[in-house]
C-alpha cells in the first residue's frame, strides 16, 4: 500500500500560515480518516467523492455547505499533492466539481456571507468607539483601528510604526501575529494598503511616543511586545462590548468590527483580501 506523506509530517508546515495548517489536521482527523480509512488513495474517484459530500449533508457534519466544501478543498490538495508523488492519473475531487457542474448542480455554498446579526449598527459601533476612548483608553487606538481600517486583528497586532505613513494616511499591511506565537505573512500572503481616517491618524500620533524606534510594535502590551490575541479579546474586547452594549445574545468579537467595515465599503473599489 502506498502511502503519501504530508508536507506538515515532512516538516514543511512553516509554509501554511499556523492556523491553516491546523484546519488541514482537523479536516484530515475529523472527517477524512473516519470515512475513507484505510481506502487507497489512488482508488479514490468522483461517485467516492459525492459519496462522502451526501454523507456530510445526511449527518450534517460540518454543520454548513462551505464547511463541507473546505473539508473537500483539502481533500482535493492531497490528491493534487497524490499526483506527483504517488503516480494518481486525475484528481476526483476536480473531476467531482466538474460533473457537478455539468448536471447543474454546484451550489454556490463557497462565497462567504455576512449575515445582519454578525454587522454592528452605526449606533453600536459609535458606542463601542466611545467606551473604548473613556474606558479603555490604552487599547483605544487599536480598536479604532480594526474599525477603521478593516485589517484582522492578528495584522494589526503584527503592525509595525515602520508600516505607519502619518503623512500619507496609509498603513501597509505585510505580516500578522497569531496563537500567541507565530509571525508570518497575511492570511491571503498578500500585501496591502489601508487609508487612516483623520480621527485614526491623530489617535495614531497621539500614541506613538517621539522616541520610538521604527521597527517597534504600533500597539504593543505593557513591556512591548506582541500582544496576545486570546488575551485580548478575553480581557479586552468581550469587557468593552459589555459594558458599552450590555448583555447581548449574538457573539460580537474583534472581526465584527472588520464586517462592519466592509459594510460600509461595499460600493468603494477597496482590496479586502
């Protein structure tokens, strides 16, 4: 029986950004190895492949469509990874798709969708903002940030006052921290650029100090270093939506601020990636 090694077991796992590299495990772990076990690879074909997608659906595990296509996504990634080390002719996950496709029934289940209950309103917003600047007057910046520029948390964290043009209104998004640990390219592995609101660019000189260096974290913690985002979003950001909007039945959390933002910028030809 052959077997393919994956890039993480070949210690090759620094290429995928850290929680990527979890999600592939977990796809692999929970769904993958239960239903294909010790099945060869090489056997693996579209009806196996559609087989396993109405398996999913019937117990609804992944709870969503685009949870089962991301499990089938990294399906697809070991049998293209199968192709040229271990001899597979066709990828059945590609051959799946387009049968699908033929018969007229993909689903558009991939495209990601902002429902109204994960978007603050702009009474909401105005009065997280304002909690934050009387409240939690250190993070201030930070949270005016996120909400102004629509960047994640972790690339906020990552940001540098090298990648801070004051003069300009801009800021370069180049890398993002995360787990506590881990710095390394954006999400995407992209590059971009954000524009600073007038209010953002003088809270942004506000804060940072004449003697900082360039290299130096724009919203480090106490002793300047990276701040830890579980931290942060446990002992700051959950405290700050309690006490500016109370008791509140839907999750709100440091990304709602970047759906918010993109809300607001649907109509402007902005890069979100």
């Amino acid at each position: 029986r052959r077997e393919v090694i994956m890039p993480t077991e070949r210690e090759l796992g620094a290429h995928l950004a850290p929680g990527t590299a979890r999600s592939y495990a977990s796809h692999v772990r929970v769904h993958l190895i239960p239903h294909f076990q010790e099945r060869d690879i090489r056997s693996v074909d579209a009806r196996q492949v559609q087989a396993f997608y109405d398996q999913c659906i019937d117990r609804g595990r992944p709870p969503s469509l685009r949870s089962i296509e991301m499990v089938i996504a990294t399906l697809s990634l070991i049998l293209s990874h199968a192709r040229s080390t271990a001899g597979l002719g066709t990828n059945a996950v590609e051959d799946w798709k387009r049968k699908r496709k033929s018969r007229g029934r993909r689903r558009s289940a991939a495209a990601y969708s902002v429902t109204p209950d994960m978007v603050l309103n702009s009474q909401e917003l105005e009065q997280l903002l304002g909690t934050a600047e009387l409240h939690f007057s250190e993070h201030y910046p930070l949270i005016l940030f996120l909400a102004h520029t629509g960047t994640r948390l972790g690339e906020a964290l990552a940001l540098r006052w090298s990648d801070v043009d004051l003069n300009a209104n801009t800021s370069c998004i180049t890398r993002s921290f995360s787990s506590g640990r881990h710095l390394g390219p954006t999400k995407t592995g992209q590059v971009r650029t954000v524009e600073l609101s007038l209010d953002l660019r003088e809270a942004l000189a506000v804060s940072r100090l004449d003697l900082c260096p360039q290299n130096a974290l724009a919203f480090p913690h106490a002793a300047g270093g990276f701040i830890d985002e579980t931290n942060f979003r446990q002992r700051v950001f959950d405290k700050l939506v309690h006490r500016a909007l109370g008791a509140t039945a839907r999750r709100i959390t440091p990304h709602t601020l970047r759906h918010k933002w993109h809300s607001l910028h649907l109509s402007r030809a902005t890069n979100l990636l």
